[in-house]
C-alpha cells in the first residue's frame, strides 16, 4: 500500500499508534517529511499551517528512538509553551507503544518538577527555546546524545527573536546529527540559519494556491466601533458556532470581551499573557473538550496551537497584517476540513482590509447583517434538521417508558408539543396547586391572552434577551424613551437568554404594542401579549 502510512518504512509499533489516532493517511508533507527524516539527513520542510507538521516529524521521532538507551535522543524546540505540551502529548501518543518517554520544558513551571522528569531518563525533550537553555547552563539536561534536533515554527521562533537561544543550543548538539527545519514560511534568515548548522538539507515543500486555507470560507462586516459587540452576539446567534476562536488585540480587550460575552450567557474561555499557565491549560481544556464553545485570545497566546474542529475563526479586531491574518484563520479550515473566517471591520479599517486581501491574494465577501427575523429562521431551520436526525436514527426508542407512562393521560401530540418545548429549552411552568392544571384549548390561550392577568397587569412577551444585552433597568429606561411608558406602569420583568417576559399597565401594553417599531442596542426588537402567569 505505496499510498498509505505502510509505505513509508515505519514498524508495526508506530503503525498501531497511528492508527489509534485516526490517521488514515499520511497528509502530503508527512508523506514527504517522514521518509526523508527516516533516511537521517536534515530536512528542511515548508507547509502552511493546520498540515499535519507535528506527526511529520514526531512520528520519525519515536520511529528512531533506541528503546534501550534512556539517553535524551531527540529533541523539539517549539516558540510557546502551549506548544510544548501539545507536541509532547502527540509524541507521548505515537511513541505509546514503543514505551517512547517524553518530557515538555517551558518557563513558568517550576523546575523540580522537569528535573524529576530528567533525571528518571527521558528520551525526547520538547522545550521552548529560553527554558532549554536554561537547563542546559544549570547542567540538568545534556543534549551530547542527541541524534535529532527539531525546530518547528522556526520563522515564529526568530521573529520573536529567540535566534541567539536557538543558537546556543544548536552550538550544543553532537556534529553526527540531523536538524529538522519544520516552518509555515522560510524567510531569508532561516536560509541563513540553514547554511550554517545544515548540512546538504533536503527540501520538502508543500506548495499552496493561495496564502490561506482553500477551504476557509472568508467573510467580512462593516461595523461602526460601537456596535461591534452587538454584532458580535448577533453573528454568534445567526452561526451559532460549534467552536469559534475569537481574536482581540489587546490583553485587555480578551479580559472586557470575555466578560461581557459572559454576562450574556455565552459560556467562553479565554487565554492571553498575562493569565497563569495553569489556568491557560485549564481554559484550552475546557475549549478543546467542547465544554465551551468560544475561546477569546490574543495573537500571542494562540500562536502555533492544535485546537482542532474550530469551524469558526472570528477577528474582534482586525488583524494588523496579513502574516496574522493568515495565522489566526489558519485554525479553521485544517487538515481539509471546512472552515469560516469572519472580520469585523470599522470603517476606518477599510484600507488594511484591502491591503490584506491584496497581500493574501484572496477577496473576502462582505455581508449584510442579520436580521431578528433571520436568527429566529436559522434557528428554527437547525431545530427541525436536528429533529429530523433524530426521528430518522430512532435515538429516541430510549424514552419509550416515558411515554408509555404519559401515554394514559394525553395525547400523542400534546406530549410531542411539551416534548419539543422543553428540548428547545423552554422552562418548566411553574404548578402551585400541585394539581394538574386543566389544559388549554386554544381558544382558552386566546382569551387568556386578550385579557389583562389577575392583577391588572398585561404580560407582554419580547424576542430578545440576556444573550442581546437586555436588562431589566434598559427595558424601563428604552420604554420610557422611545414609547413613552412610565417605569411606574411597569411590573415584573423577567429577562431569560433569548427572550423577556414584561407585565404592563394596560395602558402602557397599548402603547407599546402600537409602537412602529422599538430597537435595543439599535436593532429592532418585537412584542408581543403572552399568555398570563398563572394565579
Ligand atoms: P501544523 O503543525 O502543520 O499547523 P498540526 O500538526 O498541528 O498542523 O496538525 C493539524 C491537525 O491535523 C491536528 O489536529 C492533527 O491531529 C491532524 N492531523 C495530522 N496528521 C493527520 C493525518 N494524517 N490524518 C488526519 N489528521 C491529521
Ligand atoms: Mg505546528
């Protein structure tokens, strides 16, 4: 099988370990990568991001390491130490099998911990350049056995200026050796770096069409400055991402966008310089195993992860240059999957957005935002394809004895309805007589609507909650401005994710509901009567 990961001369050892994984084929730099780095020469191997790097080099890695020999025989210098421990764990997962010991070095863990590791004889160390250094000065890690020295994301590397590092510890590995030169880009300095350390490299290019990921669907939306983190909620809303990376310039603007996104109920994890390394491992986690569906970040902190199936690359602020813009939507879109890219734009940002483009050789499409009326649409379309799934697979054959006990008392469509209502994450109604209480006809909803509830109040029933900004003080306040509503003619309000329940004066009910149109944060909202708590 000359097409598959059997052809490339690897033992059945590294084979299982790739096949636990899932990979069922060699990406197209792993299948150029991996032979050459096999055959023991330096490599130098150009790819674009989200290409299956890491297992380019990681699996020649644990194929090469002499199980035996409890000497360092490799080692993986890497620009972040998110990236250490993400290399270490797939060099952890491939060499498995072989019994491959493998320890990650960065700064900001303590160092017993790492000398522990050390000295119970480690054979692969994957370290960021300052850290490695440092236990190579304190005499704690000796690279003398070293047969293969890796440098990924070599042009991130020198362009945060660890080439005086990476130097030092070049000047430290045996001269029987191989380098792997792993980067999404060779600028000139890496030829540079190349010609002195290499010897007769091998190269092994990936070419791509464009700059970006081919797959990676680009969009933009103009927004003025203000309303960016409504419309920010709105695209959420209207794409209601499995897994969106947002990206903010600033430390600060991750920390005021975090919280404002969670204040609307959106559950969010967010990673920048300034949060400890523990919780930076914590919030990737959370993000990776889906208990959140949004990560907020810098360039910097994002810098080289593996986050994988985010569908959704959204730029908060635009990016400063077109490196960083292929960079952050590089973590959609990978290893062929597809992938959105989605730009907010002010208009003073216009001409870098042309520029990017320009740069990038791409044409992002701009679109219009949505509207109320197209969120409630996509998220009725997506509710009825998700029951269509799962009338189809019968996932729900296992509530059978749930309706077999309802089944007695009503009908099949009335628990279909309660069924549905509460899937879509409606709330229990509340039952204070602890009886059941008698069933509506629909004319009973009808008159119970018209006619105001037991204490004079008239419920009202707006679409647009928590997850819009809407709160309790803004309702008395936007009433008051745009229809004229006293706040003493207001009740109860209840403010839910996406929606609000209000009770008015009668008389205020009326001029609100005749009102043309009333807008929260500038878009358009709706009212309507509801059905009246019940006494
Ligand atoms: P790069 O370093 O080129 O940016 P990564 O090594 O981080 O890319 O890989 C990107 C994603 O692709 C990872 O989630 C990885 O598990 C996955 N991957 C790598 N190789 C394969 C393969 N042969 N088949 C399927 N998925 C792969
Ligand atoms: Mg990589």
């Amino acid at each position: 099988m000359p097409d598959g990961f059997e052809g490339l001369g690897l033992g059945d050892e590294v084979l299982r370990a790739i096949e636990d994984l899932g990979y069922e084929e060699p990406s197209p730099i792993q299948a150029q990568a991996i032979p050459a780095l096999l055959a023991g020469g330096d490599v130098i191997a150009q790819a674009q991001t989200g290409t299956g790097k890491t297992a380019a080099y990681s699996i020649p890695i644990v194929e090469r390491v002499v199980a035996g020999d409890r000497t360092v025989q490799a080692a993986v210098i890497v620009p972040t130490r998110e990236l250490a421990v993400q290399v270490a764990e797939a060099v952890h997962a491939l060499g498995r099998v072989r019994g491959v010991t493998v320890v990650p070095l960065y700064g900001g863990q303590p160092y017993d911990r790492q000398l522990r590791a050390l000295r119970g004889g480690v054979q692969v160390v994957v370290g960021t350049p300052g850290r490695v250094m440092d236990h190579i000065r304190r005499g704690t890690l000796e690279l003398d056995t070293v047969r293969t020295l890796v440098l990924d994301e070599a042009d991130e590397m020198l362009d945060m200026g660890f080439i005086e590092d990476i130097e030092f510890i070049l000047d430290k590995v045996p001269a029987e050796r191989q380098i792997g030169l792993f980067s999404a880009t060779i600028p000139a300095r890496i030829e540079d770096l190349a010609q002195s350390y290499l010897r007769e490299p091998r190269r092994v290019t990936i070419q791509q069409e464009t700059a970006t990921a081919p797959q990676t669907r680009q969009f933009w939306y103009q927004v003025p400055y203000r309303a960016k983190l409504d419309v920010l909620t709105l695209i959420l809303d209207f794409e209601s991402p499995q897994s969106a990376i947002i990206f903010c310039r600033t430390k600060r603007e991750v920390d005021a966008l975090t919280e404002a996104l969670e204040a609307r109920g959106y559950k969010t994890a967010a990673i920048h310089g300034d949060i400890s390394q523990g919780q930076r491992e914590q919030q990737l986690r959370a993000f990776r195993d889906g208990r959140v569906e949004l990560l907020v970040a810098t360039d910097v902190a994002a810098r080289g992860l593996d986050i994988p199936d985010v569908t959704h690359v959204i730029n908060y602020d635009i990016p400063d240059d077109a490196d960083a813009y292929v960079h952050r939507i590089g973590r959609t879109g990978r290893m062929g999957k597809k992938g959105e890219a989605v730009t907010l734009i002010t208009p003073r940002e216009m001409r870098l957005l042309r520029l990017i483009e320009q740069q990038t050789r791409t044409k992002m499409k701009p679109l219009r935002l949505p509207t109320v009326e197209d969120i409630v649409a996509r998220r009725r379309e997506a509710y009825l394809e998700a029951l269509r799934t799962t009338i189809d697979a019968r996932a729900g054959n296992t509530y059978a004895d749930v309706f077999a006990a309802l089944a007695p008392d009503y009908e099949a469509r009335e628990i279909a309805l309660a069924a549905l209502y509460l899937a879509d994450g409606g709330e229990v109604p509340a039952r204070t007589d602890g009886t059941r209480p008698e069933a509506e006809s629909d004319d009973d909803v009808r008159a119970a609507e018209a006619a105001p509830s037991e204490h004079g109040m008239v419920r009202l029933f707006l679409d647009a909650g928590r997850k819009r900004g809407v709160s309790p003080q803004e309702l008395l306040r936007e009433f008051s401005d745009q229809a004229g509503v006293a706040p003493t003619t207001v009740g109860s309000i209840d403010v839910y994710d996406r929606f609000a329940f209000v009770e008015v004066k009668p008389g205020s009910a009326k001029k609100l509901l005749a009102h043309p149109q009333l807008t929260l944060h500038g878009l358009p909202v709706n009212l309507k009567k509801a059905t009246p708590k019940r006494p």
